[in-house]
C-alpha cells in the first residue's frame, strides 16, 4: 500500500497542528499562524540570500528554549514582525510559554518564531503610517486557528506573488502505511517561476497526487533551454527583496531538535523541485520543521530523518504548487 495525502490534504491532517488565517483585503497582505495543540519542539532552515526573520537563534541545537508555542508567516516584509507581538501576548495571557523556573507574578515567556514575506510592492494600500495591520492580523488569525482552513489566496500568501503568476498560502500532507504523517504549509512569492516554460505543467508535477493541482503535464518531447527561467519576475535587479518562500513542515513522530533541524534542511529541497530560480540573493526563503511528537519510532535514526526529510520535501514541492494554483482560480489582483 502506497504512501497517500491525509485526509484533508493539509498540515493539519498532522495530529494536533492547527493553522488561523488572517488577511486585509485594502492593504491586500495577511497572516497566518500555526500552533500546535501543545508546546513542541521545532528547528528552522534559512536558505534564501535575504530573509526576514524572528527567533530563529532561539531554535539553535545548543539554544536554551526547549520548545516552540506557535510559529508565524506573514506578509508585510519587517513590518510583519508585529504579528508575532500579537501572539506572543495572546499566548502569555493565557499562560503559555517558557520559563527556567517558575516565580510568582513573573509571566511565562511564549517562543514565537517568524518568518516575512516582501508584498509590499504586489498592490493594495501600504499608506498605513504609523499603524501597520499585522498586530492586528496576527490576534485575528491566532483566534481563527482550527482543523481546516482556506489555501489559495489566503493568511500570508493573501498579496503574494510567484513569479508573474498569483501566489498563495498552500498545504499538502502524506501519510505512509506504517504511521509517519507529514505535512507542510507556505506562502509562496517567489522570484522563481512554478510553470515549466512555455507550458501549464508546474515542476513540481512528478509529486503531483490525485490531480491536486490540476494534473497538467509537460509534452512528450519538452527540452529545457537550462537558460530560460520562464515566468520568473522579469528584472532581479529591480525586484530587490521582493521575493520570499517561507514555510513550515509538521512531522508526528518525536524528534530532537538536532533532528528537526535535519529535517527542515532535507525540506528545504522542496522548493527546488517547484520553483526556478530558487535560493536566489535577493529570496529569503525560510523553512521551519514542527514535532508534535505524537509518536516514537524504534527505526534506525538516520534512516527515519532522511525518510521524514524526503517526505517533507515532496509535501513542500505540492503545497507550492496547490498555493499557486489554487490562487489563480480567483479574480486577479487589484
């Protein structure tokens, strides 16, 4: 018996993650947040050239924080940052986070990781003056935080662009017949194109499952000019920081953070099997890998990372593809 997508075909069909989204339509920009149904330990993967970030030195194999309370993507380039605020507080009003030691009227220290994307120059209205809409975004879609949710044009893929195409928020999951569940969420707004040029096929077609992103495949006799990078943002140069994949990868078995950090580099690949150029200077790809360590595996370590790895990368490859693709079934951008 084959390894198959989860149920709902998304992060969530991981026991226990739940996924909120949060999005401005004026602003045309979002957020969303993943939190795990208990504190869990996660690791990260910086691999673009121009990365926006928040507590990933906090997630080092030699840190001191032992686990993570939620994890968030946004759009909005640094001004995204200031969602994290909102779930940070959120979470520590409600008692959740770490601490060495526990002291009477010292609050708990929630550890929020994130990651921006740049939509900034992708349309809506950024005359927000000294009022950015991400706090804001980031208790709106820590609130809406469920089971299911919406991909496409949607939380921090909402203003994304992927190459010339729409972007998105995308998921895909994949549960083997021996009990391992991976799944990945990303916003996509990549440099990169995700279409093979002069085609509809996406790259990442090979890992495509049951026509998930719309079963187009590359003709019989396609040759790749290695030059061509196809419906890739047309002038680097110009484009500057407006580009980033950012994304998270939920595994169910018990990992180190050693382990996890594993993962997130094995994932990473993924983008490279859905988008070209990728990993480029002016990207600032983010990978996170999330352990709800729902179960322990007595298998030789090496031999289930590279499993998880690869199957978090092959995850990662379609949720960039179904993110696009299910954008682009809309209206067009403003």
């Amino acid at each position: 018996m084959p390894a198959r997508p989860g149920p709902a075909n998304l992060i969530t069909d991981v026991g226990g993650v739940m996924v909120g989204n949060a999005h401005d339509s004026a602003a045309f920009t979002g957020v969303t947040v993943i939190r795990p149904g208990a504190r869990a330990v996660a690791a990260g993967f910086v691999a673009g050239g121009g990365p926006g970030t928040r507590e990933t030195d906090a997630l080092r194999a030699d840190g001191l924080v032992d686990a993570v309370d939620a994890i968030v993507l946004s759009g909005g380039s640094v001004y995204g940052l200031a969602a994290a605020d909102a779930v940070t507080a959120a979470l520590g009003a409600a008692g959740q986070g770490y601490a060495m030691r526990n002291l009477p009227g010292v609050p708990l220290s929630p550890v929020v990781p994130a990651a921006v994307l740049y939509d900034l120059a992708n349309g809506g209205d950024k005359t927000w003056g000294d009022k950015p809409p991400y706090r804001d975004l980031g208790a709106q879609a820590l609130a809406a935080c469920a089971n299911t949710f919406e991909i496409g044009r949607a939380g921090a893929g909402f203003g994304a662009r992927a190459g010339q195409d729409r972007g998105g928020l995308g998921s895909a999951s994949i549960v083997t017949p021996d009990g391992l569940i991976v799944g990945a969420l990303v916003a996509v707004n990549a440099f990169g194109a995700v279409r093979m040029p002069g085609t509809e096929a996406y790259w990442a077609w090979p890992y495509e499952q049951d026509n998930e992103f719309g079963g187009a495949r590359p003709p019989a006799d396609y040759r790749l000019d290695l030059d061509d990078w196809g419906a890739a943002k047309v002038n680097p140069a110009a484009a500057g920081r407006a580009n980033t994949t950012i994304a998270c990868v939920a595994v169910n078995v018990a990992l180190s953070r050693p382990e996890a950090q594993r993962v997130a580099r094995m994932a990473a690949s993924g983008f490279s099997r859905a988008i070209r150029p990728v990993f480029a200077p002016f990207d600032g790809d983010v990978v996170f890998c999330l352990s709800t360590a729902a179960i322990g595996r007595d298998e030789p370590r090496p031999i289930l990372l590279a499993r998880l790895g690869e199957l978090g990368a092959a995850c990662l490859a379609r949720a960039i593809a179904r993110g696009v693709h299910a954008a682009g079934q809309g209206a067009e951008t403003p």
